[in-house]
C-alpha cells in the first residue's frame, strides 16, 4: 500500500514551531498537501469556497465514527476483550523509541 509521510515542521526548531501554531500555516499546508494528491492522480485541484469549522466536521464525521466505534464494540463483546484491555495490549505490544 502507497504511503507518504509528510513532516511539516519540527517542534524543537523554534521557526517551525511558531509557524505550526498558526491557523494559515496549516490551512496552506493543507492545500498544497491537497494539491499534490490531486496532481498525483491526474485531477484538477477544486478550492474550498467557504471554510467550515470544526462543529460542522463533526457532524459530517460523527456518523462514520459512531458506526466504526460501534463494530469495534462489538468484536470486542464477542472475543470477551474490552477498551482498556485492548490499550494496555496496544501499549505493551508495540514498541515505543
């Protein structure tokens, strides 16, 4: 599977870290990321006419998060696993540098 990890900024370099704390740094980040996706898949690239705030995200994202959240539930009930015990497996099993 295609994967790209995209660095940003750095939090110890000071320049970088003042640059991610602003809401345009981000947006532009964002749009150039969006833009290159676009490009890669031969695609114009669509601006966003109005910006949405956070509020309206949720709204779009909270039925898939409740529906995933929900199946997650469910295998858990059937293999007799619970969220804590599935965090304490994650945390203990992957190893952390």
């Amino acid at each position: 599977m295609p994967a790209v990890l995209i660095e940003a900024g750095f939090m110890d370099n000071k320049k970088d870290f003042l640059l991610m704390k602003s809401e345009n740094y981000r947006k532009e980040c964002a749009q150039e990321i969006c833009k290159g996706i676009c490009n890669y898949f031969q695609i114009n690239y669509k601006a966003e006419n109005s910006a949405k705030d956070y509020k309206e995200i949720l709204k779009e994202v909270s039925p898939w998060a409740d529906i995933y959240i929900s199946d997650i539930n469910n295998i858990l009930a059937k293999t007799g696993h619970n969220w804590s015990g599935l965090i304490e497996k994650l945390y203990y099993t992957i190893p952390i540098k």
